[in-house]
C-alpha cells in the first residue's frame, strides 16, 4: 500500500555577488517569478518565524519585503529592503486578468 504524502514548500530568496534572487514577488494584481534584483539598503531584519511566502513590492514606500532570504547559510526571516535595480524577470501572472506572460522586460519601477 503506498502512502500519499504531501509537502508544503516555501520559496526562499537567495542572496549573493549583490544580487537578490526572488522565486515569487507581488507587486499590485501582478505576481513574478524568478526576479533577480539589486539591493540597495536593508532596511530591517525580523525574528521570529517567517510571514507568508511570496515577496511584495510596495512602490509608494519603494520597499521589498522578504518573508524569507538565505546569504550564504544563514536564513533570515521577515526583512525589508530597498532595490535599486531590476536584473531579470522570468514571467507574470495579473492575478486580476488570470493570464500568464513571459517578461520581455522588466516592469516593476525602482525608485532611487
């Protein structure tokens, strides 16, 4: 008899050589996959366990929140950054439109 076994897995943020790798950030009705920023400041680091999964953007404070992001082999929960520039960005899905996208470009405006 097999056994069905379910695991819930949360995305974490990688970040290295100054680059911020996102597997999932929303930003607006917009959700992206695979982002990969530069950072510009941290702005804080919580504690605790981390809120949520997805990364958001919030453009009217020009901050990231990371609900979880690995440098090197430490974690660290619930931080909040500003970027200060967009890398690459693999697709789109407006969670409004219910469509997906390849990103030919990249959308999200980074305030400096």
């Amino acid at each position: 008899m097999l056994a069905s076994i379910s695991f819930s897995a949360f995305a974490v943020d990688t970040y290295s050589n100054g680059q911020l790798s996102i597997p999932l950030l929303t930003f607006g009705p917009t959700t992206y996959t695979n982002v990969v920023v530069t950072v510009g400041s941290v702005v804080s680091i919580g504690s605790g366990n981390q809120n949520g999964s997805i990364d958001n953007y919030d453009s009217a404070t020009g901050q990231l929140t990371i609900p979880s992001v690995m440098v090197r082999s430490t974690t660290y929960n619930n931080v909040v950054v500003t970027i200060s520039g967009v890398v690459s960005i693999g697709a789109s899905y407006n969670t409004t439109q219910n469509n997906s996208t390849a990103a030919t470009s990249a959308v999200i405006t980074v305030g400096m």
